[in-house]
C-alpha cells in the first residue's frame, strides 16, 4: 500500500511522506538485525549460563523493545503527512468561482487552480437559471497585488455549450481578479466580476 501511495521512488526523499517511511524501513531492518544477532550469537552465550552473554542479552532485548516504540511513534506521523498520491490529486483540484448577477450567472473553473498552464472553463446561465446562449466570450484575469495587469483571452465555445480557455499561465499565486466580458447579442454586453483564488 505505502509503495502505491508513493507511487515515485523521488517522493521517499522529496516528500515528508517518503521520509516517514524511509525511516520505518530503516528501523525495522535495524530490529532484525538485532533479533538475528541475538537468535544466533547471544541467546546460546546466555543459555549455557555465560553471564557476559546474560547482560548482552538483555541490552539487545532493551534495545528491541526501544526500536519498537521507535517504529510506533514513526508510525504516528504518519497521520500529519499526507501521500504523495494525495499530494498530486489535490494539486490537480481546480479553482473555481461563482459569479451571480441579476442578468447573468457564471461558473468559472480553473483547472488545475494552482500557478502555472491552467485551462478556464466557464458555463453561464441567465438571472433566472435558463441556458444564456451568448454569441462570444471574453475574459481577464488580474493580479493587482502583484502589479500583474489583466490578462485578456477569447473563449471558444465548446460542444456541450460551456467556454474555453487553453492557452493562458498564472505566474503567481494569490487571489486574481476575474472579468467576463458576454456578448449577449449585437446590442448587449453583460460584464461579470469576481476573485479567485490561486495555489501555489
């Protein structure tokens, strides 16, 4: 199971995960180790009554019992490192925002919702819930916290009538001001405006 969470031999050292198990394997070879030394050059010392082999006996059984609670406690963290495989799914998650209006609603997604290559869909609706077939789509994205001006894009329209957009990177991280320009038809514009948030 812990192979198939970590899924990478890199995670073992990149992640806190990988570190955690490293560690259990490592004390577990150390207490076999142990329990072969003992089984096979200490336990005839202390049986034929060698009180040398008495005393090494019952440090290596200390030691043994120490390592075990070693493990136990290793294991424990456990519950605080989340797996790589987790780790991965959860940066995939998009961001997504909701955007209600008395003429118009939206739900922006961006997809994954952390910095870089992201792709943004978006599926609107009328003030009433109904489908709003707008004839284009245009949208921003903003960071003025990081001096970032607004990023504009048209979106296309896609066969099971949302909008997208493919070819647009969030350098940073933070919250991002998002504006949908809708043309509803030759004689309206509605204009939609929201933040979302970005992942590192």
């Amino acid at each position: 199971l812990a192979i198939v969470q970590v899924e990478r031999p890199q995670a073992l050292v990149e992640t806190a995960y990988g570190n955690v198990l490293l560690a259990k394997l490592g004390l577990v070879a150390i207490l076999f180790g142990l329990a072969s030394f003992n089984r096979y050059r200490v336990t005839a010392k202390a049986a034929s009554g060698q009180i040398a082999g008495s005393r090494q006996l019952r440090r290596i059984i200390t030691s043994e019992i120490a390592i075990i609670v070693a493990i136990i406690a290793v294991v424990a963290l456990w519950r605080f490192t989340p797996p790589p495989r987790a780790l991965i799914a959860a940066a995939a998650q998009p961001a997504s925002v909701h955007i209600h209006t008395e003429k118009a609603m939206a739900d922006v997604s961006v997809t994954p919702g952390r910095v870089g290559p992201v792709t943004i869909t978006v599926s609107l609706l009328n003030g009433e819930f109904g489908s709003l077939n707008a004839r284009e789509l245009r949208l921003s994205f903003a960071n003025p916290a990081a001096g970032i001006e607004p990023i504009e894009r048209q979106a296309t329209k896609q066969a099971d009538g949302s909008w997208q957009v493919g070819d647009l990177t969030l350098p940073v991280a933070g919250r991002w001001t998002v504006e949908l320009e809708i043309l509803v038809s030759d004689f309206e514009m509605t204009r939609l405006k929201e933040t979302v948030e970005i992942r590192p």
